[in-house]
C-alpha cells in the first residue's frame, strides 16, 4: 500500500543514511527511530551502532532516558528498572511522554505474565499522563492494553467502555485498520454479554471497511463473527453466506482460502440438511 516501506527501501534508506560518516549527524531521536527498522532488515551490527549513535548523541536527561528505556526493552529487563525511570521522569520537565512510555511498557511485562491488576494499574498511570500530554497515539495503544485487562478481569462492560473510547480516538486518528479491529474486538465483547445486535452491527461495519481496504485478514475475522451471530439464531444459510463471500474474496486476488473456512462452511452444511 501507498506509504508502506519495503525492506528493500528500508536497506536503501539505512545505507543512505549512515554511509560516508553519516552516523555523526544523526540525532538521539533519529537514531532511536532507526533502531527498530534496522533489526527489521536483519542489521543487528547497524542497530547496536545506532544505540552507541543515540546514547553519544543524548542531549538531556530526557533523552539519555529514551536511550535507556529501549535498551532495556532490548535486554529484557525487569520491571522495576522500567519503573525507575517513569519514577524519575514524571517529575522532570518535558518528561512526561517518557514517563508514560515507561509505565506502558512496565504494564505490557505484568500483561505477559497474566499479572492483570497490577498491568491494568500502571496503563492507567500511563493513559493519565498520555490524555496530558495529547499523545492520541499512544492512549489508542494503552486503551488496548487497558481493554485486554479488563476483559481478562471478566470486567466486560468496563472492557466495552474501553474499546469504545479507543475507537473514538482511532476515529479522531483516522487509522481505518485500527477503527476496523476495534470495532471487531466491540463486537466480541458485546456478544460475550448477550448483546448480539450491537455485535451484528460492528461487525458489518468492520467488515465493510475490511473490503474498503482489501484487508483479507478483517473480512475473515469480520465475517466469522457475523457467521458466529447467524449460528446463534440457527440461520445456517446466511452463516454460510457470510463464509463464502470470504471465499471469493481470497479466490478474487488468486489465494487459497484458509481451510478453517472451507471446513466451517461444510459444517454448517450438514447442520442445515439436518434442521
């Protein structure tokens, strides 16, 4: 898609940048950038040179603590070394941002080890200083995080607030891929309550969005939910309507469709010659 860098580009862009001595004139911020596309292209080598680039380079405390929360991200580290820089951060000017990245990150690490409580306090730290800070990006990431919580805590209905103020955001955002997987993780909460309409609703809004894009992977997501509706009204035939438009989809770019498909529709087949 337009915008989209290849890896081919991305080498391009790299070496463009770093070769004759062009390392000295970038900055912490540049360089920081650059790390995550430098591993994507497999230069382990030009990522460790652009970290020794961005701690050289660090022209405050602000930054030296950019510098040192993405080489702990790196390393693996625990989370109270994350944490120690968010302590130190909150109270420095212009720190807020950082401050907020720290605690975003120190409640991912709680996430991945089920710790919800404790993942689901420190991205609301980390939301609080983000709605602060008119860092939209980064609450539509941490209102996520706070949603996965909230359903992993059962709290569904909080979860539902949740996402639907993510989707307000990623709507202000204009992030149309964001908008359609918010509005298929709405979709799963409110049938998870018995409310199935709602569910039916955002599922074909995503899902028109899904074909606005050609984004095979949210006309299946999308139309698997609205089969998992039909299924629940025992409406076999519009179930596998759903299911075979996704089909087409596939065959219309020349792909096979996932075999999950094909096996689902030819069990819904059988459940309607048995109705």
């Amino acid at each position: 898609m337009d915008g989209e860098v290849t890896t081919e580009q991305a080498r391009e862009l790299l070496d463009a940048l770093v070769e004759g001595g062009g390392m000295k004139h970038i900055d912490t911020p540049l360089a920081l950038r650059l790390i995550p596309l430098a591993d994507e292209v497999g230069r382990n080598d030009l990522a460790q040179d652009l970290m020794e680039r961005a701690e050289a380079a660090a022209a405050d405390e602000v930054e030296n603590g950019w510098v040192r929360l993405e080489r702990l991200r790196r390393e693996g580290a625990d989370v109270d070394a994350v944490l120690d820089i968010a302590t130190k951060m909150e109270t420095q000017e212009d720190g807020a941002r950082l401050a907020a990245a720290a605690l975003h990150h120190a409640a991912l690490l709680h996430h991945a080890k089920s710790s919800w409580e404790e993942a689901h306090a420190l991205v609301n730290r980390s939301l609080r200083l983000r709605q602060e800070t008119g860092d939209e990006e980064g609450r539509s990431y941490g209102l996520a995080v706070r949603a996965s919580c909230e359903r992993a805590m059962e709290l569904m209905n909080q979860a539902i607030e949740t996402q639907m103020e993510r989707l307000g955001v990623l709507e202000r955002l204009d992030d149309q891929e964001g908008v359609m997987e918010t509005l298929a993780d709405l979709a799963h909460l409110h049938a998870t309550v018995g409310e199935v309409d709602v569910a039916s609703d955002h599922l074909n809004r995503s899902l028109e969005l899904a074909k606005d894009m050609g984004d095979l992977s949210g006309q299946l997501v999308a139309a698997w939910g609205l089969a998992d509706v039909s299924e629940i009204a025992e409406d076999w035939s519009t179930a596998m309507l759903h299911l075979s438009d996704v089909v087409h989809a596939f065959m219309a770019v020349g792909l096979p469709a996932p075999e999950q498909v094909r096996e689902r529709i030819k069990a819904l087949t059988d459940l309607a010659d048995r109705a």
